[in-house]
C-alpha cells in the first residue's frame, strides 16, 4: 500500500542546545539514521506574508528556527514488503520510540511532507515488461496539472507541483543505480502516486485534514488516490493487436455503426498516441450553407462526448485503447496488469 513517506518537525532553540549537549556535537550533524529511517536537521529562516501579500517578511524571533526531515522506507522498518492498514499501529510506536529516544519526551509532532502509495505486480517475462514500458509512452501527454516525462525507457511519469503519478521497472531502477535487486523487488513493475507537500496543505487548509499519517494510512484513500491519478493515464483493459482487438468488437452486441467507429478509433490512437488522436483534425463542409461551393473548414474528429464514448465502449468490451502495434515482437495479449476496483 505504501512505500516511503517524509515528515518534519519544528525544532526552536532549546532543541537545539538539548541536542548539542546530548550528542556533543552540532545538530546538522548528527547521525539520527535507524532502521528504515533516515534523518537530518537544517536550519531555516521562517517567512510570513506581508500586508500586501507581494512581499514577505522574516519573523525575527523565529529566523533561527532549524527543522528535522524523517525519511521513513516502511518496508526496511517492518520488514516486510506488503504494508497494510493494520500495520499502523506497530509503525507509530516505533516512529514514537524512535523520537522518545532523540528528544527524551513525548512533545514532538510528527508532520507529514510527503507520502508515496505503491502497488507492485510480479510480471517474470522481461519482453512483457518492455512492451507495456512502450505502450504508456503512447498515454496522454498532459493530465489535470501533471505533465508526462518519458526520456526513459524503463520510467514513465506524471509530475506536478503537488502529486507525481509514476510507472518503472523496479529491477531496472535498480540495476541503474548499482543497487541490489531485492527478492520482491524482482521482475516487478511499480505503479506509484506520490502526495506532495503542496497537496497536504491543500488538503489541511480546504478540508482541516491534519497532515498526520493516520490520515493518510488507510486502504480505501491509498485505492482513491491511484485510480484517480493512474486509471485516467493508463486506462482499463486488456492489451490487444488490432486483429483482436477487432474480433471481440465485431463479436460484440454493440451496433455495427459503433463497431465500425471503434475500429477506426482505435487505428488513430495506434497511429497518433491518445494526445494525438485527441487533437485530430478533419475537413468539413456546413450542410446549411446554400452557395455552390460550401466552404471546407476544419474541426475537431472527436469531440469530447465522441471521445468519452469510445473510450467507455472500450471499457465495456475489456479493451484497452492503446493497441500493440501488429510489428511488434510480442503476444497479440498481454494482461493489463494496473487493476483496482472502481
């Protein structure tokens, strides 16, 4: 359910002498690494908001505040790959010890900066993995404020300021970086939504959610939050050569008006991409023009109610929209393997 996420805490002058003292050194060098967490303290100039909301200013009594980042990995800290709602309990008594024994007392709050929800799918055929890696370079360029970045060809991603939406061959993420390949991290492919700080304080000012971890523990926000932002990128259905594809369409019940219309649907996304096929122009003449020559204007081939329509008929059929290209060496099937309950 989750793999990483990162807190802070504000840390004022008597932290700071307290932990000079304690550990006989400076604070933003000390080493508060554990088990599956990592930490470390800065030190940081606090600004608010001046009158004119154009200009800030420092708050002089708190310019020398200092903030702890706790980076927690919950599998290295539990141990164990599948994380669930129920571990919450066992991963706040240890994040609590974990403080207890820094700053000797229970007084620090525990702030969320970011969380990352994760799902992982066993894929063993390598050829497999490459070509659903190929087949997402052909997803939408642009969703909500996310923007596809793709120059890899074992990642792809959806990155904004406030969530990042992510695919990657996690034993190939691994290889690149000369780190070893863990048992369940073998022949996976990582789907992954990743909640920034942007988004947490959005969520703290507009729905008074405190950026807490049991707010963001809980199985049915983790299954939100990845068909909100994967489901819409990488779609429903199975993946299909076009022949296939073709004969579960004309062996539907649909009308042969929409067959036909899936078909060619489905030939633009191959040959265009979804951004692509979205932005398809045709020639068009307007039928209450009474002149001789009507005049020939372009207009959008798939409005957004034609588009939707497609793609939900798809849906329907258990067809992805985008098709593996019939050159390609791969089966003329491949499972799609991103699948939640809506």
């Amino acid at each position: 359910m989750v793999h990483t996420a990162k807190f802070f805490i504000w840390l004022n002058e008597e932290d700071i002498i307290f932990l000079e003292d304690k550990y006989k050194t400076k604070p933003n060098i000390i080493n508060l690494d554990s088990t599956g967490i990592t930490a470390h303290i800065i030190k940081r100039r606090v600004y608010t908001l001046g009158k004119n909301k154009l200009t800030f200013n420092i708050r002089e009594e708190q310019s020398t505040n200092y903030i702890m980042y706790i980076n927690v990995d919950f599998i290295l800290l539990l141990g164990k790959e599948d994380i669930k709602e129920q571990d919450f309990k066992e991963i706040n008594t240890i994040l609590n010890s974990y403080l207890f024994n820094i700053f000797e007392d229970n007084k620090k709050d525990l702030l969320l900066n970011r969380i990352d929800y994760r799902m992982d799918v066993k894929i063993p055929n390598e050829n497999e993995r490459e070509v659903l890696m190929k087949l997402y370079k052909k997803t939408i360029e642009k969703y909500r404020f996310q923007r596809k970045y793709d120059q890899y060809n074992s990642t792809i991603y959806y990155n904004s300021k406030s969530t990042q939406a992510t695919v990657y061959d996690k034993t190939k993420e691994r290889n690149f970086k000369n780190k070893k390949v863990e048992v369940f991290e073998e022949n996976v492919l990582r789907f992954e939504v990743r909640l920034q700080n942007k988004h947490l304080n959005y969520r703290k000012n507009k729905y008074n959610i405190d950026k807490k971890l049991e707010n963001y523990f809980e199985e049915g926000l983790y299954k939100k939050y990845m068909n909100m932002y994967l489901e819409p990128i990488l779609y429903r259905g199975n993946y299909y050569k076009i022949y296939q594809a073709k004969k579960i369409i004309y062996a539907s019940k649909l009308k042969y008006k929409d067959k036909e219309f899936l078909q060619e649907f489905l030939t633009d996304i191959s040959k265009s991409g979804i951004t692509g096929a979205k932005e398809l122009k045709i020639n068009s003449r307007n039928n209450n023009d009474k002149s001789e020559k009507k005049v020939v204007y372009e207009k959008q081939k798939y409005s957004k109610y034609k588009f939707t329509k497609g793609i939900r008929l798809l849906e329907e059929l258990n067809i992805n929209p985008i098709l593996i290209p019939k050159n390609w060496k791969s089966n003329s099937f491949i499972n799609n393997p991103f699948k939640f309950e809506k």
